[in-house]
C-alpha cells in the first residue's frame, strides 16, 4: 500500500460514480415497470445490480433503513471499486528494477 495513488483513486471512483447514477435510475424505472424496451438502458438497470455488491448486496439490513444509508452504501460501493481498480493500476504499473551484479531475488 506504500504506492497507493490518490489521484487514480478519486478519479476511477468518480467514473465509477458516474456510471452508477443512470444505472440507478434505470434499474428505478425498471422496478417501476416504466423502463419499456429499450436494451440500452435495461443493460444500465443489470449494471447496477453489478455495482451495488459488496455493501449493499452483504449488509442489505443496515442500508435498508434509509434513503441516506442508501446513499452512503452506494459511495462505498463506488470507493470500493475506485480501490480496486487503483490497486489493479499499481499492479500492472509496478516497475522491474534492473538486476544488479550482486542482486538476488
């Protein structure tokens, strides 16, 4: 965690919150029965089901209580993700140092 990335972290988490909020209305409409037809916003209403895992899917019984518990769930689900997909950037961006003479790894 010593090369964690703040910037990647806000925005990925941004992203991620951007994405979430027509995926939430559209799975809105769709438990209102007023989505229709149309296969592009009924794929936002099953990616919401994909965003709200961890908190929401888990400890459904303590965000269930309120609209601001809700809400605090879902910028968790997205901090969630924003961290996983910041620690999947160091990952892949972790630099290979050059084997010295006397380097042993």
């Amino acid at each position: 965690m010593k090369n964690f990335n703040k910037n990647i972290f806000i925005v990925s988490t941004g992203l991620i919150a951007l994405l979430l909020i027509p995926s939430f209305l559209a799975a809105w409409a769709e438990d209102e029965g007023t989505l229709g037809d149309d296969s592009f916003w009924i794929y936002f209403a099953n990616i919401f089901y994909v965003l709200r895992f961890p908190f929401h899917t888990l400890l459904w019984f303590i965000f269930s209580y309120s609209a601001i518990l809700f809400l605090i769930g879902l910028g968790l689900n997205c901090m969630f993700y924003g961290f996983i997909i910041e620690r999947l950037f160091a990952f892949f961006r972790k630099k290979k140092a050059p084997m010295g003479l006397w380097d042993r790894r």
